[in-house]
C-alpha cells in the first residue's frame, strides 16, 4: 500500500496566501493551469493519480489542499472527519445561503495567479461533485455597471459578423427565467457554435442579473482564438 508521503512525493508542494488564509498547494507538469479540486475525504491515492493523469496531457496541474488528511486512502473514518470538516468551517459557504463560499474566493485567486506564471488561453477547473460547485462559481467574475457591460460586449462584438441563437427550452423557476440554447456565429470568417444555458433574474420589470454558463476554451477553439477575446476588458 502507497503511504501518504508516497502518494504525493513526484509533486512539488508550496503555500498559496489570499484574502487572509494560507493553503497547502501541490504542483506537477508543465504547460496551461488546471486546478483539480478533490472530492471528500480529500487527496487521495486515486486524486493524486488523476491528477498525474492530466499532467501527462500538457498541462501545469494545480492541487490545492482543500480538507482532510492529503495523501490517505479513503475509509469510514476518513469520509466521518472531513464532512464534519466541511459542515464546521466558516469557509464553506455552501448552497443554502445563497452567497460565494471564501474558499471559491481564495480559488480565483490562486487560478489568477497559475495563468499569469504559466500563460495559456486559461485556467481550467476539475471539480468533483461538492467541489464542481466551486468550480462552476468560479468561471467567470460577474460584470458590473452598464460600461463595464458594454466593453465586455464590445469586444466579442469586434470581429463578429452575424450570430444566431437556437433556443431549444425555455422555463421559469422561482421567477427566474432558465434557457437552454446553442450559439452559432460568423467570427471574423470562421463559422462556429457554442451550447449556452442563460439565467435571466428580475427585479420588477427589469434585469437584475444575467448570467451565461459555457465551456469558454470550446468558445474561443470555435472562433479561432488562443487568447481571451475580452483579455483587455478585464
């Protein structure tokens, strides 16, 4: 049986500090960032293992410490220990309260710190069941005010010659509207297409906030890209 210390001995481990907390982080490989976000217990034998997997495809995986013991296999006690972990810890802000957890904050900080040292169109985010909620709030900031709208539309808007969008359902939950839809666009001559599910909230009569879930490397691999076509607006 691998030990603890073997399981994790190939990576490269540091501390990563943000908003006031100080992480353990593991590193191996080289080429664009992906954060892989471990799964209760925590990291163990198999994460680490999927994690040299990802490495092995020319990327710069990332593994953060995010709760329990890194490095043990997974039993009973384990899985015992790391919920009451989780359910404890002011940092997991979970669904229910409907706000950012701060470890969701503290993530896109390390996220924007591994695209600024190791380039690439982004960072990507494995996230596992509990974590792939993490990873969902983390892909992109909102957007605020009606300039700052108007520059992030802007500049999608350079080099766009038509687009059309294919709804395919459209449904009300709790007064929010939820579409499913598929893009498709003429960008700077190359054909393509992208699958959106939009969330539209109300206040009164109007918009409050409009937020768009999508696969942004397929985006930007659809359009011809390499880089972020709002890189400047952010």
């Amino acid at each position: 049986m691998t030990s603890p210390t073997e399981a994790l001995a190939d990576f490269e481990m540091s501390h990563f500090t943000a908003g006031g907390s100080t992480r353990v982080v593991y590193r191996l490989g080289a080429g664009p960032a992906v954060l892989v976000l471990s799964e209760i217990p925590g990291i163990t034998p198999l994460v680490a293992a999927f994690a040299r997997q990802v490495a092995a495809r020319g990327h710069r995986v990332v593994l953060p410490h995010l709760f329990g013991r890194d490095g043990h296999s997974p039993n009973n006690s384990e899985y015992r220990k790391t919920i009451q972990e989780v359910c404890i810890s002011r940092e997991f802000t979970l669904f229910a309260t409907k706000k950012s957890s701060r470890i969701t904050k503290w993530l896109n900080e390390l996220a924007q710190y591994e695209h600024e040292a190791n380039g690439g169109p982004g960072v990507g985010v494995v996230g596992m069941c509990l974590t792939g909620g993490f990873a969902l709030a983390m892909m992109v900031d909102p957007v605020v005010g009606r300039e700052a709208v108007y520059k992030r539309v802007a500049g999608l808007a350079d080099g766009l010659e038509s687009i059309t969008l294919d709804l395919h359902h459209v449904g009300v939950i709790d007064g929010n509207i939820y579409m499913e839809r598929t893009d498709r666009f003429v960008y700077r001559g190359k054909d393509g297409w992208t699958p959106v599910v939009g969330v539209l909230e109300f206040e009164g009569s109007l918009i409050k906030v409009w937020r768009e879930y999508y696969d942004r490397h397929h985006l930007l691999s659809a359009m011809g890209l390499t880089e972020d076509f709002d890189q400047s607006t952010r």
